[in-house]
C-alpha cells in the first residue's frame, strides 16, 4: 500500500503561480511513476503531467509549458510547479502514484486539494 498526502492549493489569480507537493509513504519500492492528474467540476478527472522512476515526463496538451513535474525520490515528494495559471486550470488535483506494469497493477490515489484561479 502507499499514500499520497497533497497540501499547497488555494487561491490565485489568473496569470499567478502555485506549487503543489505530495507527500508519500509506505511500499514505494512498488512505484513506477508519479504525478497529478486535475478533475473540474462536471467534468472527467484528467492526466496533467507525471514522470517515472527513469525521469520519462509525459504532460497534457493543455498544461505543456506552464506546469512541470517534479520528484524528490530521497524524501518520496513529487511537486507540481504551476505557472501562468488559467481560469480552466480551476480543478481539484490529485496526487498518483502507479506500480510497475503488471497483471497486479494498481494506482493510489491522495484525497485532493483545491485549486482556484480568479479572472
């Protein structure tokens, strides 16, 4: 088992920044890829960008050069450094984490944190 603990949304205006940290525990030796994924209200909850144990990036169209994944593998921290936010970007976002291929692949989850950005 592993968990994901988010902090760092809130608030911010349009054309503002935010990072957002996850912190992690329990069985990392099982993880291949970390990252973020966004859900907007009525809308599915969607990839934004993660990166794999490799350092292998992969980011939706929509955040490519704004937002950029990072991971701190020492203390099991992956961060999301958000940059000329947009309205759009306003979603809860959550912290994953995916285990290595396999028929027991599985992905965990954080409980999300809010973000918000004001024309």
């Amino acid at each position: 088992q592993v968990q994901l603990v988010e902090s760092g949304g809130g608030v911010v205006q349009a054309g503002g920044s935010l990072v957002l940290s996850c912190a992690a525990s329990g069985s990392m030796d099982t993880i291949n890829s970390m990252g973020w994924f966004r859900q907007a209200p009525g809308k599915q909850r969607e990839l934004v960008g993660n990166m794999t144990n490799a350092g292998n990036t992969m980011y939706s169209d929509s955040v490519k050069g704004r937002f950029t994944v990072s991971r701190d593998d020492s203390n099991h921290m992956v961060l999301l450094q958000m940059n000329d936010l947009k309205f759009e970007d306003t979603a809860v976002y959550y912290c994953s984490a995916e285990t290595h291929p396999g028929p027991n692949e599985t992905t965990y989850w954080g409980k999300g944190t809010l973000v918000t950005v004001s024309l």
